[in-house]
C-alpha cells in the first residue's frame, strides 16, 4: 500500500509505524524473555495456535501440540511424559522444557538428538525450518533461498498472517521471492486453498494482522482529535475529542477505525487501501489536541473546527482548517512575502503570512 502524503502538521502526530516481530516480549516466565517463530515442516508452512518459542534470543523450543506434524516424533502421554525418535527417546523433564499457559514446550536441540531431523533457523524472518529426507530439505532451502535475497526487513513477511485485498478472508503468507522492485507472496488459507499475489514494495496488497493488533495495543482508549481534513466525515467535526476504541478488519479484508463521541456514540472510518494503516491513521487523528499547541482565540478554534476561514488568518490556521493546498506560488520582495494558494475551489492570498482575501476559482 502507497506510503501516502506526509502528514499535514507532522510535529503533532505522533503515531509511529512499526514493523513489529512475531509477537512482542511482554510473555515472562521465570524471568525469560519469549518471541514467537513460525514452523516449516520439509518446506510446507505450518498453521498452527501454538508457535515455536525463541527464548531468550538463543534456545527454540516447540510446542508438544504440534510435535505429530514432524515426521518420525511420536509422544507418549503419561507420567513422564516421553518423545521418541528413530534414534532414542527423552523424557520432559524441567532441563529440557517449558510451560506457559497450558502449553509445553520442548528444546528443539532435544528432538534432533533423538532423530535424523535437520533444519535451520532463518533469522531474518523469526522462522524454523526442519527437515526429514532430501526432498524436504530441497523444499525447505528453496524458500531459505528466496528469503536471503529479500530486500532488509522483508523476511518479516514470511509466516505471517494476512488479510489480501482481492481474496476475503485470513491467509498465511508461507513463501515470498523479490525480483525487480517486486514482491512475490505465496499465501495459504486453513482449508488449503493456495494462490500468488504479486506487488510493488511500496503497494503492498494485504493488510499484516499483526500491524493491527500492535495499532490496537498502543491506541486502544487512547484520547484523539479527528483530522476531517484528511478524511472528510459528516458525522464529526473538524479537531472533534473522541476516543480510539479499535482497527478492525470486516468481510472483505477493508480496514474499518471505531471511534467512540464524547456522548457514547460510536462512529465507524474505513480507510483507504491505498495507505499503510499506520500513515492513513498518522493523517487523520491527532494524537496531541491542537489547542493546547497553539494558544489562539476562541474565535479562530470554532472557525477551524468548522472549516471557517477567518481575515487575517496565520499559515498553520488555515492549514488546520482547510488543509494543505495543491500548489503555493510564492512572490518575495525586501519588505514583503505575497503568496496564493490554490485548492481545488479557490484561491486564498496571502501578506506576510497572513489572510488577506480569498477568491473562488
């Protein structure tokens, strides 16, 4: 998706886009830290609840849950509870393994002594390959390949879950290749169903459901001002106080802000597929309320909050009323600075850096 315009008044938004991990470290057990990793079995990506843990950014372990999908590990449940490979079995125990939240993990390190597994962990994108026979390990160095040549940070993409524009629903992206500015994503669905999808790096067609659970964390019941400059809505006004309450995605993958009114109402912003969440939410929603940065007069706030133009305006008033214009052309002299800006429906004139007049095109 399009990067977008900057910002309109870039020093009062504070909306940062991130590219988050897997999973955040917030998870603490005994002390360790925990970031989640995706899981390729012989080159196939695994849809699982349960993911491989990173702990500590040095030992992965795997969740015994998913364990049967690896060929050749078989568990026996009981007391102990014991894992069997084709070369021996391991009993888990506190040495070898974790528990979080009704989930055990096992060192992976522990299956590869029992087995004639292999694998890799791609770094670059927070992902576990293992492998079983010479097709798996073809399969699995294909995509390790395709990964290595990724543009910096793009390996994130790989295991991640996605809403695509063009085909409703979740999907899995489970192979990425770049070649010639673009990306080229394979993506999968829990029922299987496979397809490609291709983009410029800068247009991405999918949103990341995990860049939408991270705007969630950061924004939820968060104070905002709403920028109908940026995004013209009939139902609030311009700089109007309302609460962040969710970015959601509906039916068919658009990207949907609830916003919550002083007076409980709930009011619904869908956003342009055309911009990173994170830019279209920058532009529209203030983080900071405009009237504490700039000490003006009542006068010129109600005239702002209804997108009034008042004689003698400042530059930075009329761009909270009006917006940024299409074109500005500037004539300068020693003693005096003229300036017209041009919006799609008049020309306003400016002295000095103020207001003079305004003139429909």
């Amino acid at each position: 998706m399009k990067k977008g315009l900057l910002c309109l008044l870039s020093w009062i938004m504070v909306f940062v886009i991130l590219m988050p991990s897997h999973t955040t470290h917030a998870v603490n057990v005994k002390g360790s830290t925990y970031q989640s990793v995706s899981l390729f079995v012989n080159g196939k990506f695994q849809i699982t609840q349960q993911y491989t843990q990173f702990v500590n950014n040095n030992k992965l372990y795997i969740p015994i849950k998913i364990m049967d999908r690896i060929p050749g590990i078989t568990i026996q449940y009981g007391s102990p509870l014991t894992i069997t490979g084709n070369k021996g079995s391991i009993t888990v125990n506190d040495s070898n393994s974790f528990a979080y939240a009704g989930v055990t993990y096992v060192m992976y390190k522990s299956l590869l002594a029992i087995s004639d597994l292999d694998g890799k962990y791609a770094s670059s994108a927070q992902s576990l390959f293992i492998w079983s026979d010479d097709e798996g390990k073809r399969a699995s160095s294909e995509i390790l390949t395709n990964i290595s040549q990724l543009p910096a940070k793009f390996g994130y993409f790989v295991g991640q879950k996605i809403f695509p524009f063009n085909y409703p629903g979740a999907y899995w992206i489970t192979d990425v290749s770049y070649a010639s500015s673009t990306l080229y994503t394979t993506i999968q669905n829990k029922s299987g169903d496979t397809y490609q999808i291709s983009s410029d790096l800068s247009d991405l067609d999918f949103l990341v459901d995990n860049q939408i659970t991270t705007y969630n964390q950061q924004w939820r019941g968060k104070t905002v001002w709403f920028n109908n400059i940026a995004y013209q809505a009939t139902n609030i006004r311009n700089l109007e106080k309302l609460t962040f309450v969710a970015v959601q995605v509906d039916d068919q993958n658009n990207a949907i802000v609830t916003l919550q009114k002083l007076n409980g109402k709930k009011v619904f912003i869908g956003l342009n597929e055309d911009y990173y969440i994170g830019t279209m939410l920058s532009e529209i929603l203030f983080s900071m309320n405009p009237r504490s940065v700039y000490k003006w007069s009542d006068k010129v706030w109600t005239a702002i909050s209804n997108n009034k133009l008042l004689d003698n305006m400042t530059r930075e008033q009329v761009m909270l009323s009006w917006g940024k214009p299409a074109d500005i052309n500037t004539y300068q002299s020693s003693s005096l600075t003229y300036e017209q800006w041009i919006y799609s429906g008049a020309y306003l004139y400016f002295w000095n850096g103020r207001l003079s007049s305004a003139q429909s095109r």
